[in-house]
C-alpha cells in the first residue's frame, strides 16, 4: 500500500523536474547588465531614493552615484520623518551638487505606508523620462547607469529590473540570504518578466528603473500605497496589466548588504513575510509545511530502512540541489556549497515565517520604518 510520505515524494519529483525545465529556460534568456554597451547620453534620468534614518548609508551610496559616467541625471532625496542625521546630509548634499534635490516629509497621510508616500512624492517632482526608484544604501558601478538605460532603451521597455549583488558577512547569514533568493524563484520564477506571453512580472527595491509616461498610465504607487512589498508588486502588476518589462542580473556593478546581521534579516523580514502570504494563516501553513516537506524532511528520511522511502528522499534532494545550484550561479556570487547546510537554512527561514506571522498577529499588524500599520487597514487596502 503507498503511503501518503511516498505520494508526496513522487508529487515532489515531478514539481522539481518542472521547476528545473522552467528555471533551466528561464534562465537562459536571463540578461547580465554588465554585458551590455553603456550610453553616455541619453534622456535624463530621475533618481528617487526615499530615506529614512539612513544616515549610515545615504551620503556612500549618493557618492557612488554621482561618479557615474551617464551625467544627465537628477536625484530627488526623500526624506522620510527621520529623527537621525538623514535629513541634514541631504541638504549638504543638495549644496554641493546642483543635480540634487531634497524632500522633507514631516508627517504621513492617512492610508499610506511611508516608503510609499516617499517615493510618490519625489515622483510628484521628478522630470526625469525615466524614473529610477532605489533604496538608501545601494552601491553602484560607475557605468551601472548608463548601461542600465542603454539596455532599456534598446529593449523598448517600460519597466527594467535589476538583481544586485546581495552580500553577507557571516556564514549563516550568507546561507540565509542564498537560501531567501532560491525561495524566491522557486515560488515567484522571476525569470518568467522576460517571457512577452507571460503575466508573471518582477521587482527588486534596488533597482526598478520605470519609463515615466508608463508608471503615470498605470497608476503610481497610489495603487500599492499599502503593500509592504511595494518593489515587488509594482513589478508584478506592471507586467500583469502588459507594460514590457524584464529583469537582468546586475551582480558585479550593482552591490547591497542586504542584512548586517541573522537578527537583522528576521527583524528587517517581519514587515512582508505576512503581506507575502496575502495575510492568510492558510498561506502561513502552506508555507511552513511545504517548505519543511520538501526542503527539510528528505535529508531525514533518506536514511529510512524503507528503500523505497530513501530513494524518493534522494530524488527530491538531488532536485531542490540541482536547482538550487542553478539559481545561485546564476542570480548570486555565492558559493553552491552552501547547500550542505541547506536543510538546517530551510529551518531558520521556517521560524522566520512563524516568527513574523506571529509578531503580525500580535500587534495587530506591522511595524515599518517606524510607524504601525494595523493589520485590518493593510487587509483592507488589498
């Protein structure tokens, strides 16, 4: 008589074969920005980076951009009620460079998530043809700009999105952030933006760089001003609603520390790990079950007395580590080794969804940037 553990193997099998065909094609029509010809002049671009309590990081990542060779650039610093230096080093900025203009939000409109409300804000002032929304502490290349425009300007596109270099310091870390990046394709198939007849569409906070006339036509971030996740789902319904978009790897000139620490990375994950599940306890149980069968208890039962058992375990760890090896190879500089501890990793993301679903219900929502959403208004928003 089979067993539902040996059903779920051979379920799990097959997901991973499927998975991999996709990946494998996916991937192959994956672009790298560093391969493409940059343009020193062009249209004028407008930088948009909404900063809160940044001031460990905004001055270093402003200079990097400011270095860049594609000079025909604004950058529009927002700057979100932060109580520390954040909003003093952007008005020395704005004074020592003409391009650069600062933004002051004291207070938060009703049914607004802050980075939100930042960015629509500097939208509000942008002039720019294209808009390019980044985070606070992002490293760039020198020619990272002019590349990036070159290439989507060349590909005719509405909205390109690049994955930076995400780099860690400790060893767990550096396992967690990997094994974050292969959930996230495993579950989103990011390469899947780049496929014209597919509605699956992409975002990274990093770097989303929107042709104006195209963010303005699809709405703005007014119709995700509630979305913890706003990179990503001004991504997805971009491309779902048919605006030409693609993702590029962008590993050797674009560069962020995603998390300084494990703590961080469970701390900074606390506001849209839930928004991730859609605010559902069912998503929640989904998730933790299906990433513990098929991520945890093979590397458990592959040493079972039943063969049949052990076997169907090997199956499904040479599957998740073939495709893992795949994507990290391809979207990451990290080491495919890191798979050896790759069940032990799958726990710690377990507990790291727990942990925030937990916290969410809790407090009766979510703590972001410093202010408190109340999980009833996120829901509502949806």
């Amino acid at each position: 008589m089979i067993d539902i553990l040996t059903v779920l193997y051979i379920i799990g099998i097959l997901v991973w074969i499927i998975f991999l065909i996709d990946a494998l094609n996916g991937l192959r029509h994956l672009d790298s920005l560093e391969k493409e010809e940059p343009m020193d002049n062009g249209p004028l671009l407008s930088v948009i980076v909404a900063a809160r309590n940044e001031e460990r990081h905004l001055e270093a990542s402003i200079i990097s951009q400011l270095a860049q060779t594609y000079q025909n650039v604004e950058w529009i610093l927002v700057n979100d009620r932060s109580i520390d230096r954040t909003g003093e080093i952007i008005n020395n900025l704005a004074k020592k460079d003409s391009r650069i203009k600062g933004l002051h939000i004291h207070e938060l409109p009703e049914g607004w998530l802050g980075k939100n409300h930042a960015l629509y804000k500097g939208y509000l002032s942008a002039a720019g043809k294209w808009l390019l929304f980044t985070d606070a502490d992002i490293q760039y290349e020198k020619e990272a700009f002019s590349k990036a425009l070159h290439y989507a300007e060349r590909m005719q596109l509405d909205h390109l999105t690049a994955a930076p270099n995400l780099w860690a310091k400790s060893f767990w870390l550096k396992t967690f952030v990997a094994f974050f990046l292969f959930g996230f394709s495993y579950f989103k198939r990011p390469w899947q933006a780049n496929n014209p007849k597919s509605k699956t569409g992409t975002g990274i906070g990093a770097f989303n760089l929107v042709l104006k006339r195209a963010y303005k036509a699809f709405g703005t971030h007014e119709k995700i001003k509630m979305r913890p996740d706003d990179d990503l789902q001004l991504g997805m319904r971009l491309k779902k609603e048919g605006y030409r978009q693609r993702i590029v790897t962008a590993l050797r000139i674009i560069e962020v520390e995603w998390y300084g620490s494990l703590k961080e990375a469970f701390i900074g994950l606390e506001k849209n790990t839930f928004a991730g599940l859609n605010y559902r306890i069912s998503m929640v149980l989904f998730a933790v079950f299906g990433v513990f069968v098929t991520h945890v208890l093979p590397f458990i039962t592959i040493f079972s007395a039943n063969k049949v058992i052990a076997l169907l375990s090997l199956g499904n760890i040479l599957g998740s580590g073939f495709l893992y090896v795949l994507i990290t190879k391809r979207m990451t500089v990290f080491s495919p080794l890191l798979f050896l501890v790759f069940p032990i990793t799958a726990m710690l993301f377990i507990f790291s969804i727990i942990r925030a679903s937990y916290l969410t219900f809790k407090r009766g929502g979510i703590v972001w940037r410093g202010t408190t959403y109340q999980l009833r208004e996120l829901r509502e928003k949806e």
